[in-house]
C-alpha cells in the first residue's frame, strides 16, 4: 500500500477538525491534511440550519452552515489541503521507531478516487465528532416500525435531503436536537404532539427550551418515557408514561399518541472506533480520550478535540478547544516528538461533588500555560452554586454561580501560579455543590 | 409474473430458512418448482429472529426428526458454509447448572445426546468451566461441554440457499400472499367452471395472480397450520411462541467464546448468553405463547426477564446501555413436540414441512434433502444433466473481515468499495450495490441490512440510513420515496418537503392518472 507522509493529519472536517488545523497553521506548521468522510466539509453543522451559532466566537448570530462556512473559507484562504470522501478505517503509532524523522502515527485511509493508502503524521488530531444514541440502548420495548428516526438523522433527512419524514409526532428526549427538531418540525407542517423526557430536567440548553417548544406550544412531560412502540410496518402510536424516582414507569399513567413518527433525542456518543484501533485509553465517563493540558491523548502525538473528546453545549467552545490541540500538536511537532514530559508525570484532576467529568483529565504542570481552560459538566440541575479548585488542601479558587444545568458546559480558568508552593503530590480538584445544601467529601 | 396462469411441478408455500433449503434441493432437478413468500424478502419471519445457534442435538427426543435432523444438518453445516460462503463458526457450547442436582439433569443430557450421536460431550465441574469461561456465573456448579455446536448468520444461511436455489432455476414469487387453494379436480368437466382446474393441479390463489401446481410443499413457518388447513381433512394448530432477545455492542463481543446454555425448561432451551457470528454478543430468548401471529413486539417484562435470567449464567452482565437493539422473533411450535414433516390428511402431493421451531435453523441443511427423499415417493425426479446445476455461491464481499492487502486490491479495482457508507460496521457502497444486485436482492432497508449488514451496528443506521436508501432508489431506479424499511407498508419517508421547481407536483399528478 502507498504510504504518504505528512507532518500534521487531522482526522476530521468538521469544526473540530477546522479549527485545529488553523491553529496549527498559525503555529507555524504547513504541511497539514485534513480528511474528511463526508462528501464536503463542515461536519453536522451542515444540518444545522437554525442559527444560534458563533455568539462568542464572531459576536453575530450565525447558522450552522454559515459557521462551517467561516471556518472552510479560512482554511482554503490558507491553502491547507481538504481531501472529503475519505476514511480513516484504522490508527496505528509506527513501532520500534529508531529514526528520528519517522516517528509518528500511521492512519489508513479508504476512499472511492484514490483507493487505500496509508499516511505517516508526525501528529495526529482526532476529531471525529460524535453519534447519537439508538433505540436499543434505551431498550424500548414494542414493534421495530419505520418511523423511528433519531433525531438527527431526521434533521440530515429533511434539511438535506428535504425529504419529509413524518405528519404526527412524538419527540423521546429534550436534547437540543429534540428540541431543534420539535421546531423543525412544526414549521414543516407537522404536528408535534410533546417531548417527552426520562428524567425531571432537560439534557438541552434553556434557550432551546423557550424557542423551540414554548414558542410553539408544543408540551414537554419531564419524567416522561416511552413504554410501547405500535404499529408493524410504520408507527401507528406509542405509548408514553410518568416515571418513578428509579426512573421505572408508574402504572395507571400511561397514555397514547396516536402518531407515525418518533423522534429520539437520547444523547450522544462520542465516535472513537479510530481511537481505540490506536490503543488510546477512553474515560468511561465522556466515552472520549483522556487527555492532558496539550489535548494530547494516552497515544503519543495523538491529540483530540470537539465532540470526539466530550459532547459538547456550543460550537464556540469546540473551535476553543480545537484551536489548543491544533496550537499544542503543532508545538509538538517542531518538538520533534521530543517532549519533555511523560505520562507518569501527569497529575490527574479529580473531580468531587457534582462535577461529573472535566477535560483535560490529567495535567504536567511544568508544561502548563499559564491560564488553562477546564471544561466540566454537573450531574445535576443546581440553583445558586460554589465552583471550588483545591490544590492539597488549599483552596486556590472558589465562584459562585446562580444556575447549572447538565445540559450546559461549564468552565474555570486555572491558573500556573497557582501550583507555586504546592507539592507535586498534592491532589488537585475541583467541586461543584449547591450551597444551601450541605456538602461532603 | 403476468395475469396468465403459470404451471409448476412443485410450488414451495414459504420463503424461510426451510422453504429455500427445500428449494435449493429440489434444483438439483429437472421439475419446475417455485417458492411463494408474502413478504418483500426471504427470511422475514422465524428464520430473521432467532439465536443463530447450530444446536449439538443433545437436547431433542431420542428417535424424533429434530434429533435425527439436528446431527445431520449441523453436521453438514461447516461444509454447507464453504459451498454457500456464509458465515460459520464451531464456537462450542455449555450447558450450566447452578445446582448440585442439576448434575443429575447435565447427565441425562449427555446420555440422551450420546444416544443422537453428537460426539465430544463432557461434563466438567464449575471451576473447569470457568477456566473455559472466565465470566461465568460463579455459582455454576457443573457444566456440559458441547464443543460440536456452533454459531452461523440465519440471514445469510437463508440468502445464500435462497440464492443459489434461485440459480439454479427455482422461481421466487415475492410480495405474494397465498389466500386460498383449490385441491385438484380428477376430471375436467366439460363445464366451463371446471377449467380453471387443470387435472391434478392445485390451484394455490394469491393477492397476485394464480399459481398453479402439482404439489405444494407447505413451509410456511407459524401460518403453516394456516396453510394446511386450506386444503386438509383434518386441523393442525400452531402456537407462535415467541422468544426476545437483546443484542449487544460489538465491544462486549468477546464476553464469552462458547454459547452459554441454562438448564432446558418445557418452553425450550432457555435464555442463552451467545457471541453472534457476526462479533456481538447476544442473549435471549424467553418463551411466551402470544395470541396470533404477528406479535413480534418486545416487551418491557420480557426484556427485563432475558436480562435477569441471563445474570445467572454470567457474573457482570454488560450494562443496558450497552445493547444497540433488542427484537423478537415467533417460533411456530407444534402441540406434537417434533417437527411435522408428513402428506397433509386426505391430500396427495401435499406435503406439510411445519412445527419448525428450535433446533429448526441448525436442521436446515438436511430438511431440504429429507423432504426431497420424501418427495420422491409420489413424484418422478430426475436429476439435472451433470454440469447445469451449480451448487456453490460466491458469498457478499465483507470488507472487513479482509487484510487491508486485500482491500486495497478491491478498491483499485472499483472505487465503490472505498466508498464507506456503515460507518460502525464499515460497509462499503460497493457492497450494497452486490446486495442489491443479486439474484433475490435486497429491495428494502431491511433486506440491506440482513445481508452485508449496513445499518446493524452500534448507531442502527442514524448516519447510513440516508444514504443506503439513495442507493437503493438509484440501483432499483425508483423514487426514494418507495424505499421501505421491510414491509409494503413499512414507509419511511413521505415525499418531498416542498416542491422543487414543481417537479414533485408534476409527479404527484402523474401517480393520480394511474
């Protein structure tokens, strides 16, 4: 097989995959390869027809497409190579390297105009974005219709396809997809009967909630789950119920929808097949990489970025985060693979209270700038809240919030100095609790 | 197929693993015969939803037809997958008991087994078999090892006899529903009524046009009661009995190596702990005697009875949120306990081939020859000139089980098959385009599905779906408006959004004209 070898591949031309390759053009680095599976670039924001994009990062109101569109206007104006239609089937870190000038990574690639071929990076970015969940893993029970569509394939369908895929539905799960598509929906003339939602908070964003369902009246039954799927060949209703605090549903709550379509918006997965054939260790919390300060992966020169890493609320914040990869893969590249650091030097950052998960993971903190964003989420719906970082048991930030929601992406700024006088064994974490309720470690 | 009425030697009444292991066996002939299914593809009832296991055949009564049936057809089973070139695999098996007395049960088992023939039967204690099994229920006490059986692809086994059946000459009437049947008139009347009766030949009305035949064979899996009592003496009654199953992402695939059988109950094998041939890991099924036949509906008790019986197998059962889908598939069982292979009560040349429950898809490979041999009693066959008929079939290409050598030799060859339309089991276009283009091809979502997997991994078709049905729309040149996910009613999308350009409406008007 031919093998290629570039300097910098990002797997991925979505926004992710978009901006990491800017930033890494803007350190400095020229030979960059973008691939993309799609027949263009720009990922699922080509979908995304509403607007509601690009608030923090262009100040305007832009769609998905018009997004995408800044992004891939810019990285043509910088002349760096988009090869669409083309796969990464397999990842693999190039063994028993001894020279110098091969390290790197070893990518094979399909596609329909040049075949299979392999390409040799020095660095690799990650940035596959992610999948949504399907029906079986809600294990909802019932006939196996057509009709059931998840909702964003139902947004490709009609958005892009301009296909119509239902008249009468139901939407399982207030993800922002579900709430998007609730709206989508109702302008194509379809009836939107409710969202229904497994647990007593919304997974989406508060002002999807308010624009999408409340705008147009469409009912959303927290608690709410879907217990019967009727109808052979194409849904001819479903059955929802109220659920228990076990989320089991309670008997005698049961009602039907006469429908022929259900929606499912049931969370997203991130999409690491390529990532696990390069051995790259996965958080079972994100379902994405574990990385450092760098973005770096377990892999080395492997680094993630955007919903591959962790499902992200916003856009803006996925080309932040790919920017740091593109910037620190390219640092690593003039490295010459040469860091300083190594995994056993990582401090791992442990996360208490309602912090669910945080990315990055783990940190070097001879390695650190000297602000460096953490992105978490809360497990819980929260009224007024205390963010708190400890270093040992020093307490070196602590910020109150009003709100915190699952569904949105919180973030703190951790400081270099911070570490000044503090041991390299001592714990780093950071908290997140309600502060009227008490707090136990 | 036109309104004329068309004449065959025998007409095979069901499209299922059986009707096209029958089928395949009788174009070793010279005789016209054909199959009748009512849905748009084979394999769409029991045979589509099942374990996929090629039973030992320790389990079945000694002297029955599932027992002799089970030894011969599993034992041509290995040898069938190489003619055919659909996937097989010897995993093994365990029969555990979590009880000391079960002991005495495992024994029968193994005697009676002994008695069927299946060779390499041993019973070891719970630690050997966890040694075997590392997760394996801790509390298993004794455990029968079954390293004869195995685990093949129900979808494929069926495409690939309906296939190579369809090859060699059997003609397959799809979307072709049997309502009624006329037995033969011995004479023709002079009365004009009477000519729709050819002499000797049974009339088999469908939703389509006539069918006519001189024998039926009645494979017609849970309505083959149904079919029987159209036209015999007596009645014949069928339970559809029906099992659930959950299958697992391929990232549990490994969980165990053998299929892990409970101690058989009077409604079967019970639930089993099983890699699919395919790399998933599956369990299921549970046994419910459900009124109709048509319920192949999962059930919330259901799901949650496979999961709770399956943790006495195993000892960390993967989570929920593991599972990519659950279905469940209708066994037809028959209050006689044995399959039914016999002529039909004051009927000749109508031979029932129903009661095909479990062991049914590991005896597939001997019940077409063994309804052949009894065929052979009442009707003349004479085989095929040496060299006509083809016995063997080039299975789907499956990308992904090649080295990436041997893909890249592929794909230079023609561009489709680098073009990756699955993503989670990475299925290339190329190979839906052979789906398609087969003898018997996939017209449906479904039917892409069964046979080169598009659509079945861990996403269940959220990013292919679209674009498997352009493909599909292209390749049949139709609108992608008539794609379906199975069935004629099985619509998957409605039309366009809004009119471009007033070319849908201009449709529209056309489809009303018709």
């Amino acid at each position: 097989m031919k093998i290629i070898n570039r300097e910098l591949l990002v797997i991925g031309g979505g926004p992710a995959g978009l901006a990491a390759a800017v930033g890494a053009y803007e350190e400095g680095i020229r030979d960059i390869l973008i691939l993309e599976r799609d027949i263009e670039a720009g990922g699922i924001l080509n979908q995304c027809i509403h607007n509601g994009f690009g608030l923090h990062t262009f100040k305007e109101e832009l769609t998905g497409p018009e997004y995408a569109g800044r992004y891939i206007d810019k990285v043509n104006g910088l002349g760096i190579e988009i090869k669409t239609n083309s796969m990464v089937i397999d990842l693999k870190p190039v063994e028993n390297d001894e020279n110098k000038d091969s390290y790197g990574n070893l990518a094979t690639v399909v596609s329909r105009s040049e075949g299979m071929y392999q390409i040799k990076a020095k660095a690799v970015i990650l940035a596959m974005g992610c999948r949504e969940r399907p029906r079986g893993a809600l294990n909802i029970p019932g006939f196996r219709p057509a009709g059931v569509f998840s909702a964003g394939t139902a947004q490709r369908l009609v958005n892009i396809e301009g296909r119509n895929v239902g008249k009468d539905v139901v939407i399982l799960g207030s993800g922002d997809i579900g709430l998007i598509m609730a709206r989508r929906m109702s302008l194509e003339g379809a009836r939107v009967h409710c969202v229904l939602e497994l647990m007593p908070y919304s997974g989406g964003l508060k002002r999807n909630i308010v624009q999408c369902l409340e705008d147009y009246s469409i009912p959303l039954h927290l608690s709410h789950t879907v217990i019967d799927v009727k109808g052979k060949e194409r849904v001819t209703s479903i059955v929802a119920a109220q659920v228990d605090e076990n989320l089991q549903p309670i008997p005698g709550t049961e009602k039907e929808y006469k429908c022929d379509t259900l929606l499912l918006s049931v969370g997203l997965i991130p999409e690491n097949e390529v990532s696990l054939s390069a051995g790259i260790e996965i958080s079972p919390i994100t379902n994405g990489p574990v990385v450092d300060e760098a973005m770096e992966t377990s892999c080395r020169g492997v680094f993630a970025c955007g919903n591959v890493l962790h499902v992200h609320d916003l856009v803006d914040y996925v080309s932040d985060e790919a920017d740091v990869a593109g910037r620190k893969a390219a640092a690593f590249i003039r490295s010459q693979g040469e860091e300083v650091n190594t995994k056993e030097h990582a401090r791992h950052i442990e996360t208490l209270g309602a912090v669910r998960y945080v990315v990055p993971q783990e940190i070097h903190s001879d390695n650190l700038d000297d602000e460096q964003i953490f992105r978490f989420r809360v497990s819980k719906p929260m009224g007024r809240s205390k963010i708190v970082v400890s270093i040992g048991d020093k307490t070196v930030m602590s910020k109150n919030k009003m709100i915190m929601a699952p569904g949105e992406m919180e973030n703190i700024t951790f400081k270099k100095k911070w570490l000044e006088g503090t041991g390299a064994d001592d714990k780093i974490s950071i908290s997140a609790f309600e502060i009227d309720k008490e707090f136990v470690i | 197929m036109g309104t004329e009425k068309v004449n065959f030697d025998i007409a095979i009444i069901g499209g299922g693993v059986t009707g096209c292991s029958i089928a395949r066996e009788l174009s070793k002939y010279t005789i016209k015969a054909c199959v009748i299914e009512k849905n748009t593809d084979i394999g769409e009832g029991t045979s589509k939803a099942n374990s996929g296991i090629v039973h030992g055949g320790f389990d079945a009564e000694p002297g029955s037809l599932k027992a002799k049936l089970n030894i011969e057809g599993a034992g041509s089973m290995a040898a069938l997958s190489k003619e055919l070139d659909f996937p097989y695999k010897n995993n093994g098996s365990m029969v555990i008991s979590i009880t000391e007395d079960g002991l005495a049960v495992l024994e029968d088992l193994k005697a009676r087994g002994e008695k069927n023939g299946v060779a390499g039967l041993e019973i070891i204690s719970g630690n050997k078999a966890r040694v075997l099994e590392p997760n394996l229920s801790k509390a298993v006490k004794w455990a029968l090892h079954i390293p004869s059986s195995g685990i093949v692809c129900p979808f494929n086994l069926t495409v690939a006899l309906g296939e190579n059946a369809a090859e060699n000459g059997v003609e397959f009437f799809l979307n072709t529903e049997v309502l009624g049947i006329d037995k033969p008139t011995q004479t023709v009347g002079k009365d004009e009524s009477c000519h729709k009766n050819n002499a000797g030949f049974y009339e088999i009305r469908t939703d389509k046009a006539n069918i006519r035949a001189k024998m039926i064979i009645n494979a017609a899996g849970v309505y083959g009661d149904f079919i029987h009592n159209m036209v015999a003496s007596n009645k014949e009654h069928l339970i559809a009995r029906r099992g659930e199953y959950c299958l697992y992402d391929k990232k549990h695939g490994d969980f165990t190596e053998r299929t892990i059988f409970q101690l058989p109950s009077k409604l079967g094998k019970g639930v089993l702990v099983t890699p699919t041939v395919h790399g998933n890991m599956m369990i299921g099924p549970n046994a419910f005697d459900i009124d109709g036949k048509e319920g192949n509906n999962t059930s919330k008790a259901g799901l949650d009875e496979i999961m709770d019986k399956a943790r006495h197998s195993v000892e960390a059962l993967p989570p929920r949120s593991g599972i990519i889908t659950s279905f469940a598939g209708l066994r037809a069982h028959s209050e006689r306990d044995d399959f039914i292979i016999e002529n039909a009560l004051g009927c000749d040349n109508f031979i029932d081939v129903i009661g095909i429950e479990s062991p049914g898809l590991s005896c597939a490979p001997a019940i077409g020859p063994f309804v052949v041999e009894f065929v052979k009693k009442s009707m003349r066959l004479e085989e095929k000139p040496k060299g006509t008929w083809n016995g063997n079939r080039k299975g789907f290409t499956h990308m992904e089980e090649m080295t990436f050598e041997e893909r890249a030799e592929i794909i230079a060859e023609d561009g489709r098959y680098g073009n990756i339309i699955c993503r989670c089991e990475s299925v290339s276009e190329g190979e839906i385009i052979e789906a398609i283009n087969r003898p018997l091809g996939a017209t449906t979502l479904d039917g892409i599905k069964r046979r080169v997997r598009g659509g079945s991994g861990r996403c269940q078709g959220g990013f292919c779906m679209p674009k498997v049905m352009e493909i599909l729309a292209r390749e049949l040149n139709v609108d992608v408006s008539d794609i379906h996910k199975s069935g004629n009613e099985s619509q998957v999308i409605f039309g366009n959004i809004r009119d471009i350009d007033g070319v849908e409406q201009s449709r529209e008007v056309e489809n009303e004209n018709h």
